[in-house]
C-alpha cells in the first residue's frame, strides 16, 4: 500500500498474550518508532496465516509518517496513538476491507 489517507482503516502486525480478564489481551505493537502496549477487547484482535493484527485508523498521514489510533487501554502512548515512518507503514499496514 503506497498512499494512506486519514480515516482509512489498517491491520497492524502485533503480538498477544492473555489480559487479565477472558475476553482481553495484551498487545504489543513493535515498529521503527517503537514499542506501544495495552489491553483491549479480544474481539479486536484479526488472525490471519498465524499472524495476529489490532484494527486502527489512520489520523495523519504524511511523506515521512502515519499516524494511527488503536482501541483500548494503552500505558506506552496517549489515547491509543502511534506514530510510524511512511516505509514501514507501506511494508506493514495492511488495508483492512469490510
């Protein structure tokens, strides 16, 4: 995916581990920029060829960088935002389709 534009939903590679309650898990997002973790709804976690994905929505979106918000709880970011450079967004984010 070359262009992102804000509002567009994406798939984010992350990694899971069991939350503290039966519908939550952990999530550990790992990109250029950093780390971002938190807990959010099982639900709304995507599996797909043994790769888990978080849904987000791209807020900002530039030559340089890709701004997106993730749902939940995160303690590594405010509001569940995280901030990628635009390569690794083309080589990572995946569209996500309805």
């Amino acid at each position: 995916m070359a262009q992102f534009r804000r509002g567009q939903v994406v798939n984010i590679p992350c990694t899971i581990q069991q939350g503290a309650f039966p519908d939550e898990v952990l999530v550990t997002i790992e990109s250029d920029k950093g780390i971002v973790s938190g807990f959010l709804k099982s639900s709304l976690i995507v599996s797909r060829n043994g790769r888990h994905y978080v849904q987000g929505v791209v807020t900002e979106a530039s030559a340089e960088s890709v701004q997106v918000r993730v749902p939940g709880s995160f303690f590594t970011t405010a509001a569940g935002l995280t901030t990628v450079s635009s390569g690794w967004a083309r080589n990572h984010l995946i569209e996500a389709h309805s």
